[in-house]
C-alpha cells in the first residue's frame, strides 16, 4: 500500500510522506535533550547512549530538513529554528499530556488531599465558604487551606491550586481566570449620613480614606471619567494597612470610605449594609487589575480533584457581581 501524504505548510504543491513528519517520540526526546543541555544528560534521563540520541536527533533534523540545534564541544544551543520547534513540540506534548489525562480521569473519583493557596481577603470571603458545599459534594477529598499574602513557589511547596488576585507576571503556570473584577468605592450608610455629600473624586478630600498600604508613601486614588479625563485625588485618613481583611472590618465598622474589589463587597452592597460611591467613574484602568485566578502548574499533571475544584470556583464565582 502506497504511504499516505500530507499537503506541506508552504501550499506550494509540496508533499511529504506521514512517516517523515516527526512523532510524539522524536518531539519529547528533543525537548528533554534542550532542556538536559547536552546528549548525555538527555541520555541518562531516557536510558540511552550519547551517541544514540545524537543519531535520533540528526535523524529528526533529516527528515525536517532543518538543522535544530547548533553543537559546539562544549554545549547544545538552540538554532532560530530549532527554538520554534522546541515552543511548538513541547506546547503539543503537554496538550496531549492534558488530554490522556481528562479521558483517563474522566470517571476517576476525586479523592485525597488538595493542596491550596489563597490570598487573605478572597480566601476569608470565598475561598473557605464555598469549602462545606464542595466538600459535601466530594466527600473524598481533603482540603489543605493556607491563607496569606506571600507570593509562593507552588511546586517548591507542594501546591495544587494557588488562588491569586490581579495581572500575573510572566510565567510559566498557568492560570485559569474565575471572575473579572474591578475596584468600588464604598462606606456604610451610617458613615455617610453625617458626613459632606460625595458627588465628584474631590469631595474625598474632606472625608477619611481608609486606604490599603502597598508602600509607605502617600495614597492617591485615581478616577477615569466618561470624557476620559483622569483625576488624582491625594486621599488621607486614620488607617492604612496592608491587610484587605483588616481594611475590610474598619469599613463595615463605619470608620470610613475604601476602594475594595468589586467581589469582596458584592453581598453587602446588594444588602445595603454598603453604598457604592461616584459609580459614574471607573477606578480600575483595566478588567484584570483585580481578577481573581486559580493557579497550578503545567509540569504537573493537573489532577481530577484538582480541576472539580477549579470548576466549583468557576462557577461559584460567576454570582459574583455589584
């Protein structure tokens, strides 16, 4: 029987025999081979010589037609190619690693323990609420809940989901978004009743900001308006801290006005226990300064306790909304 062929990239006419392309086989091998740092590395990791992975790597060059990797005596360097090939080739690697695992898991009982971290304010409010119905629902698993505002090594400390607030930096875990969010201004209605109305950003001067301290220099909050005008309002008050839970309390105590996301306010401001203040301008620049993201990392295979429990936030937080 005659090899299948399949049309190439360059929709030239070209045609290249399926068993030229490179396997599932030839593309694992490379990565672990660039990220070994040579063919003996690489070697003692799969059980193979030096010498041979050099030749299923001079073979896969072959049959792509492309030099991969650039080989000096004394290390492996990626060629221009090569580098578009090792992104592409691993990507696919962990897409398939994805989806054996989602077939094989697919009728796997979620069960053992569940390693996750959370910020304070969302894992107070949320995080640990929303833990007896899920926990109820999988009576297999057990919840290990850190709370705290540090930044953690998800792998260094065996975490499966870290639930994380705002722009991630550039990295390589992926994130998957709960919710978009947006920062209100608030106060309770005893608070305001006695105090100067609030009707545009500079009202703020005369009242006590209570203002969440990233740094020890001073609080300004900035307000967009529909026109596009952007005003700075440098804001004073009792309290500054560093703690969402705490500034949360003193406001709910009518100590003062606070900028606080939008999810962390969304029960008392439909309860009227909250008002929302100089709605007409936006405070938050862009959607994802204060979106909520459950974290893990791509090097692990994302268990099936793992992703129910992304799933039930998903859709536990899809009420969440002023």
């Amino acid at each position: 029987m005659k090899d299948k062929a399949v049309q190439t990239p360059s929709g030239q006419g070209e045609r290249r025999n399926v068993q030229d392309l490179p396997s599932l086989r030839d593309m694992e091998l490379f990565v672990i081979v660039v990220q070994a740092g040579s063919f003996s590395a690489a070697g003692r990791r799969v059980g193979l010589s030096p010498a041979s992975v050099s030749r299923y790597i001079n073979a896969l060059e072959d049959r792509l037609g492309v030099r991969l990797l650039n080989r000096t005596s004394r290390k492996l360097s990626l060629s221009d190619m090569g580098a578009i090939f090792f992104q592409r080739a691993e990507r696919i690697l962990n897409d398939v690693r994805e989806t054996q695992i989602e077939v094989t898991q697919e009728h796997v009982r979620p069960q053992g323990t569940l390693h996750v971290h959370s910020r304070m304010l969302v894992g107070l409010q949320y995080i640990a609420p929303a833990l007896p119905a899920f926990l109820a629902q999988y009576p297999e698993i057990t919840v290990d809940l850190t709370l705290s505002n540090d930044d953690v090594d998800i792998i260094e400390h065996n975490i499966d989901v870290d639930i994380r607030i705002g722009q991630l930096a550039d990295s390589s875990l992926i994130a998957r978004k709960l919710v978009d969010s947006e920062r209100v201004l608030c106060a309770t209605p005893d608070y305001l009743a006695s105090r100067p109305p609030i009707t545009e950003p500079r009202d703020l001067l005369e009242h006590n900001c209570l203002a969440y301290r990233i740094n020890l220099g001073g609080v300004t909050w900035r307000f967009l308006a529909a026109d596009g005008q952007l005003i700075e309002v440098p804001v004073t008050g009792s309290m500054r801290t560093n703690s969402g839970p705490a500034l949360h309390i003193a406001m709910m105590e009518g100590l003062g006005i606070s900028l606080m996301p939008d999810w962390a306010v969304a029960r008392e401001l439909a309860a009227g226990r909250l008002v929302r203040l100089l709605p007409q301008y936006r405070i938050s620049f862009t959607s994802f300064e204060n979106a909520v993201y459950a974290v893990y990392s791509p090097t692990r295979h994302l268990p099936v306790k793992a992703r129910v429990f992304i799933d039930y936030l998903a859709r536990h937080f899809q009420s969440v909304r002023v």
